[in-house]
C-alpha cells in the first residue's frame, strides 16, 4: 500500500517504500463494523466480480498474499499422477436460505471443469473427482469464479436471488446499477474474513465523477479513479502505487497489509478482505 501523502511521499522515494511498509495496513489488525461503500466502473463487471465473491465462496482461494489456502475444502489430496483428486469439505456450512453445504451442490457446481470424467460423493463431507489426465493445478483452478458453490450448482445470474455460503448476503441489488449485502451472523470464516457489517457497490461510469465521490466522503473506496483528481484533493490512500492506482480509498479504509502483484485490482476481493479503520 502507498500513501498519498504529498508531504513526505513526493519528498523522496525512501519516504514512499518506508510508508508502504509500516503503514497502517501492518500495523493495526482487521476491525469489525461499519459500512464498505465501493464506487465501481460500468466496464469490466467490477460490480458483479465483487458481489459475487461476497456471496458465493469457492472449494479453495487465493489469498492476498498470493498464496493458495482452503475456503470451503478443508484439505485435498491427488494420486501420484495428479488425476484423482479428493477433496474434504468443511462441516457446518449454510447457505443464506438456511440449507446446509452438501457434497452433491459442490459437485453439481463443477459439473463443467474441464477434463472432469467422474464426480462422486465418498462420504457427506468428501468428494473425489476423477480427471481424463493429469491436471497437477487443479486446487488452483478451483479457486477461480467459474466454480463458486450454489445449492445444487445454480446461481442466480442476477445477482438479486443470489444464494450462496459467502461472507455477505443480498439485501438489494439492480444490474449494473447497485449492490448492498449484509454479513452473514456466526458465519464459519469469522474472524478470518468478512469484518464490515454491510457492502455497498455502486457504479460511476465517470472516472472523474468517482474520484469526486472518494474526496467527498460518499464512498470509502473507489475502483480506477482519474488519479489526478485524488492526487490533487487531500491525504488517500492507493493500491498498487501512486504511478499506477487502480484503486483509491480513505484513510479509514484498510487492506490488507499484503496484495499479490500479481493480483489484478487487487483481485477485487475487496468486500470480504477490507475493513474500516475507525468506526
């Protein structure tokens, strides 16, 4: 994270790498409460890639840091030649209309995995796949959003009826419009992720016009601002670096204390992973 602080960031680039890692991100650790609120363009589906992640959860996910970690599967295991993979689920999940987590809504969610010959359920909470060859990433594959986990492997395409095992669950939401969720109470990762009581994304197609609502207070974060415009109007925040900010947000606003490079926008997790400073 660097900090647009013009007083000591554009002093010297000693200055900058000293901010970007003792900043508060690595200071202070995750704070529940408060509101998210995400300006977001109209190109590029930033809206629905957020919100979908909020909802729905994956078998496996790739953390901010970069490195690949369990959500829903517990642990997983393959044979020698990486062509049958088992897979542990995690007890004790729902989904938002208050149905538990069953092997056969995972399986029916990976129905269309490439080179997937076989799925089966071993026992309630394990599930074995068997590929046509050998697939050694295919943990790292399950962490992308073509396999998110909805009752029996449907989600809604509209986001408004979405069900899913996520952090969040859908209070409102018009395409490419609006999105707002609320968290999910005694949900199976807290304290891990999910720290904001509610989510807000709202579309402003106007670089220039999000920018605004950054430095008026009407949204904590925004996604590609013009970056002129924040450069010129106080003391923000930005993600990867001043040079290239694809994503700007408030002092109040932090993330993690470590994004990938790697990680396109950040790779827009934001919902689940960020969380307000202060009350």
């Amino acid at each position: 994270m660097t900090r647009l602080d013009r007083r000591a960031l554009f002093a010297s680039g000693a200055a900058a790498a000293l901010l970007a890692a003792t900043g508060l991100s690595a200071q202070a650790g995750p704070r529940t409460g408060g509101a998210l609120r995400i300006a977001v363009p109209r190109d590029g589906d930033a809206l629905g890639v957020i919100a979908r992640r909020a909802v729905f959860e994956t078998l496996t996910e790739v953390g901010p840091d970069g490195a690949l970690r369990a959500e829903l599967a517990t642990t997983w295991e393959s044979d020698a030649e990486a062509r049958i993979w088992t897979f542990d689920l995690k007890p004790g999940v729902w989904f938002h209309d208050g149905a538990p987590l069953r092997v056969t809504d995972v399986i029916a969610a990976l129905a269309h995995l490439p080179h997937l010959a076989t799925a089966q359920p071993v026992t309630e909470t394990r599930l074995q796949l068997e590929m046509t060859q050998a697939v050694p990433d295919l943990p790292l594959i399950l962490a992308g959003d073509s396999y998110l986990i909805a009752p029996e492997g449907h989600s809604d395409p509209s986001l408004a009826g979405a069900i899913g095992t996520g952090c969040y669950r859908v209070t409102s939401a018009r395409e490419d419009r609006h999105f707002r969720a609320t968290r999910v109470a005694g949900h199976h990762r807290q304290g891990h992720a999910g720290w904001a009581d509610a989510v807000e994304i709202i579309v402003i197609p106007d670089p220039a016009v999000r920018a605004e609502a950054l430095c008026d207070g009407f949204v904590g974060i925004t996604v590609l601002p013009r970056a002129d415009a924040i450069r010129a109007r106080g003391d923000y925040r930005c993600h990867p670096s001043v040079d290239d900010m694809q994503i700007a947000f408030t002092p109040q606003i932090t993330a993690p204390a470590t994004i990938s490079p790697s990680a396109t926008l950040g790779d827009l997790r934001i919902a689940e992973r960020w969380w307000l400073a202060q009350s």
